[in-house]
C-alpha cells in the first residue's frame, strides 16, 4: 500500500521518531503548526475516524492513553496541550493514515488561543 | 460534586441534548466556535486526559465510535470534521470534566483554516 504513515511505521521513510512500541509510532510533524507538533499514528492502516470499525475501541482507547505517555515524557503535561484529529479532506485531514496531531509549547494563552478553535 | 457537565449528565442544568446513551452525554456547545459546534462527554467524571487510567481505554475507544456516529446522524461525515481535546488550563480545557469537541459545518477551507492549528 502506497501510504507515507505505513511507509514512516515501517521506518522505510525516515522521520523524527520520538516513541515507538508495537502499536504506535510518534514523531514530529515536519510542517509544525505549534511549538510542539507532534503526531501519534497506529501501526495500523486505518483511513480516518469515519472509518473505525468496533474492533478499534482498544486500540483507539490506548492511542490516548500513549498520548498522556508523550506529554509527560515531554513535560508538556502540567503546562497543557490539544489533542486534535482531522477527519476527511474537508477536516484537514490531508493523509489518510488516522493521525493524532499533539500541540504544546505555546508561550501564553495570546499564542495559544486562535479564533475559530475551543 | 460541583461539576457543571456532571449535571448536564444527569440532566439537572439544561443543554442542548442531541444524543444520549447509559455512558455519554452528546450536547450543543452554549459558545460555539464554528457553525457546528458539539460536545461529547463522558457520564463518568474525568477530569482530562492527563487523569486517564488504563481502565479508561475502553470508554475512549468508545468515545470515538460515538463521535463517528453523531459525525453521520448530523451528516457532516463525508464533508468532514475536527475532534479536539484541549488539555489543561495552558490547554484550553475550561470545565474540569473530559469533553470531546467536535467542530463542522465551515464553508469551505478558508472558514475552516486557522493559522496555528492543522
């Protein structure tokens, strides 16, 4: 399958690997959007979150259990993030290999804050 | 417990209830930030992300599968959507209860982007 996200999980395609285990890969978003722009992906290749089946309930469940994980490894917990996924084209979404995008880093609430978004 | 969305859960302050089920609560949010605008809660009380025990794991799973499904009922799923956490007060995170924002309904990408988030 033609998938950059595969291709990174594979390690077939370098990235800015930060945390690895046998479900998930985490690495740094090349196209930062924040301070920190981190993405968490599953090893598997799953569309988007139009497309989860039951089956997924675990995994998708660990995926932000692995997300408090990276944010206390990266001590960006107490100081606060967003956990953000993209769904479709018309989401953002612009690889279809479901991604959680992590934000940090932000100087302040003035930084953080930004119309349009909770 | 002094929890505004606790008794939103439990239906003794008023929302804007568009879905419900033995564990989530599904509301329209009072300040929406895009033309579509919904909060999906857990019943059981979670303060955020950060206090997500292993024991969570299938009710995140879960509340992901629900907000696939609100995504349809609304039909906003092939035209796409945003699900979003914010994480602490240095998050965005303004009620001490886990809620899901989804966000929808923008005319086109011009609405829909805003620097700083992906």
């Amino acid at each position: 399958m033609d998938c950059l996200f595969c291709k990174i999980a594979q390690e077939t395609v370098p990235a800015s690997i930060i945390y690895k285990d046998d479900e998930f890969v985490v690495f740094k978003d090349i196209n930062p959007k924040a301070p920190i722009h981190i993405l968490i992906i599953p090893r598997k290749h799953i569309v988007s979150i139009n497309h989860l089946e039951a089956e997924d309930e675990s995994l998708i469940g660990k995926m932000f259990l692995t997300a408090k994980k990276i944010a206390k490894k990266l001590e960006i917990d107490e100081k606060g993030y967003k956990l953000v996924f993209n769904v479709g084209r018309g989401g953002g979404q612009i690889i279809d290999h479901l991604h959680l995008h992590l934000l940090a880093g932000w100087k302040n609430s003035t930084e953080r804050n930004v119309p349009g978004m909770p």
